[in-house]
C-alpha cells in the first residue's frame, strides 16, 4: 500500500466513520490522477503562457475548477499527514469529493489531450 493510499484510507475511515476496499481504491485512484494531471497541467501552462495567451486563459480556467473541486479531497490529505481530524460529513461527503475531483480532473485532461492536437 502506497504512502498515498494509507493517508487517504485513513482520513476516509475518519470522516465516515469505515471504509470500504471500493471507496479506499477510489480515493486513491483520484487522488493518483488529480495530482498526475496537475503536473502534466503546470508543464503545459509554463509553456503556452507566451506562445499561446489564448489556450492559457482556458487551462487556467480548467485548472481553477479542479483545484477547487479536488480542494476537500487535498484537505483530507493534508488533515491526515497533519495528524488533524478531516471534516466532511460522512460517505456521502467523500463519495461527491470524489466524484467532482474525477470529473473536473477529465475535464482538464481532456482539454489538455486537445490542444496538444494543434
């Protein structure tokens, strides 16, 4: 078990009070790709912050709506490696963390597979 996937089973078991082996793998799998795709994301920006200000105004949109969908799954981390109790409300919580992180970071994913096209 990754470093990664212990703080998130952890922090999950906290703010819901148990863990399933499906929400712990979720949470890791997200977790892994948000933080894959934001680096792939910060490169990608560096780059057409000049040569492209056009695309770089619709990255860094994308990339305002994951970090602020991924943001409570983040703080789950962070609330773990600081030793601090997590905050969401129970499964439901974490299950809608989930999904918007996931769907946020496709999203970006998505835009990023598109522009490297032109």
């Amino acid at each position: 078990m990754t470093r990664i996937t212990i703080a998130l089973t952890l922090a999950t078991t906290v703010a819901t009070g148990c863990v399933t082996d499906r929400l712990r793998d979720d949470a890791a799998r997200v977790f892994r790709d948000h933080n894959q795709v934001a680096s792939e994301l910060l490169l990608t920006l560096t780059d057409l912050a000049d040569a492209a200000p056009e695309h770089f105004d619709r990255l860094a949109g994308a990339e305002q709506r994951m970090l602020e969908a991924c943001e409570d799954l983040n703080a789950l981390a962070v609330a773990h490696r600081d030793e601090r109790a997590p905050t969401l409300a129970g499964g439901l919580g974490i299950r809608r963390v989930l999904r918007d992180c996931e769907q946020s970071t496709a999203e970006v994913e998505a835009l990023l597979a598109e522009l490297s096209q032109e």
